[in-house]
C-alpha cells in the first residue's frame, strides 16, 4: 500500500511545474516544529483539548518525531491507512507495526503497551470485584482482553459461590481459526484455584461468532469432567470483534 503511495505520489510530482514541485518538496520535509502553532498536535492539545485532535495526531504525540521521509504525524497517517483504522492497528504486535519506515522497535513498543493499557483501563473500569451473573457481564470484562487478538486464545475464569471472579488462566492459544483444549488442563486449573463453578471463553479472530461443531463437543467435555468434580460450567462465551455467543443462552449447555 505504502509502495503504490509513493508512486502515485512520484507520478503526480513529474506533472508539477517547478514551483509546485518546489512547494511539495517543502511540505513533505516540513517537520512538525515549523508548522503553524494551530497545526501542531501538542499546541492543539493544549488550547484546544484531545477531542481537536484527529487519530493521526494523537498517534503523533505519543510517536514524538518522524523519519527523513515523513514527519511524525505523516508516519502516523501511515500507519492509520496502513493497518485499516485505530482497530486494527490495535491489534498488531510490535514486530508488525515495523512495517513503516521510520518506526523502530521503540516507538512499536509504545504503541503496544498504549493499546494494551487501554484494554485494562476497559477492564479496570468494572471495579476490583467482578461478579458474573449473565453474558453481558463476562462481555464487558473480559471482550477488551479477547476482542482485539489475531490468534485464538482459550480461557478459563474461576467463579466463586457468589460469581466473583477469583482469577483467570490461559490454558492455549493457536492460530487464526483453532486451538488446541485439554478438558483435564482446564479441570486442573480450576481445582487448584478452588473455583466452585468457572466461566469458559475464547475468541474467534474471523469476527464469526457463530459456535462450531469442535466448540460443542469440547464444551461437552469440560462439562462432562466438571460434573464429576463438582466444579460446573457457568457458561462458554465466544468472542469475536463487537459480537458474542452465549452457550447458555443458545441452549447449547447441559
């Protein structure tokens, strides 16, 4: 995308008069210290609040300075068209966001921890007790953690008799459309936790949110052993982006 950019870009510029071509040259080099105040994303900020400033600016400040080919708010912009958009931009891990030129491994790290603090401030916002007692609940807490991966990642959380939760594990992750589940990880996991009920959960990086035949089964399994422990299965919750599937809800549940 960056490549047909720069082409077009290149086209246009042999098309230009000299004095435009002139013009162009010194906008492109412009560094963000010789624009005017009022386009400046920390001056802007300052008088004018966040809410002035478009994604790119904001993305601006946080990246501090530019490469020998763009300013910072043009690496921002960049990055933005690069990657679709802030959501899908959030999604990336550092490595990927190197793709740009100009963005070292120090200004993608800043941008992963930004994005992952985001998330918790999602999460933290629901208080230091979080109490499961419907979808919605599990959704609002854990949607921020699961929504937003590239890999699907499964997820135990441990409930105690009055649904809050105590903890929550990892048990795997895999690639875009599958991972791999031991029902006897996951009943581990919760006896050394002590949960008397858990929540399963895992995401679908596809944005599909419907159940597969595999999630069914492997859901019936865990069950299954929780049974047998006294530890039963609150719910299985699928996220995928802004979507959700509640196994409880559909009936899907034993």
């Amino acid at each position: 995308m960056i490549l047909l950019l720069l082409i077009n870009l290149n086209r246009e510029y042999k098309h230009m008069s000299d004095q435009e071509q002139f013009e162009a040259n010194d906008f492109i080099k412009r560094t963000v210290k010789e624009m005017n105040p009022d386009e400046q994303p920390r001056e802007k900020l300052t008088n004018y609040g966040s809410e002035s400033l478009s994604d790119a600016e904001l993305l601006a400040i946080l990246l501090r300075t530019g490469s020998p080919k763009m300013n910072v708010i043009q690496m921002s912009q960049a990055l933005l068209d690069h990657f679709d958009g802030l959501r899908y931009l959030a999604r990336k891990e550092w490595q990927d966001l190197k793709v740009i030129p100009g963005m070292g491994k120090v200004k993608s790290l800043t941008l992963e921890a930004v994005f992952e603090l985001s998330r918790r401030i999602q999460m933290a916002s629901l208080g230091e007790q979080v109490q499961i007692t419907s979808p919605e609940d599990a959704v609002a807490y854990f949607g921020p953690k699961l929504r937003d991966l590239t890999k699907e990642v499964f997820m135990v959380a441990f409930l105690n008799n009055a649904k809050v939760v105590m903890g929550y594990k990892k048990i795997s992750s895999g690639g875009s459309t599958a991972t791999i589940v031991d029902p006897a990880e996951v009943m581990r996991q919760a006896v050394m936790n002590e949960a008397n009920s858990i929540l399963l959960l895992h995401n679908h990086p596809s944005g599909n949110n419907k159940e597969s035949k595999a999630d069914i089964q492997l859901t019936k399994r865990i069950t299954k052993s929780g049974k047998l422990l006294g530890i039963p299965v609150d719910d299985h919750i699928i996220i995928a982006g802004d979507g959700y599937t509640s196994f409880r809800a559909k009936g899907l549940l034993d």
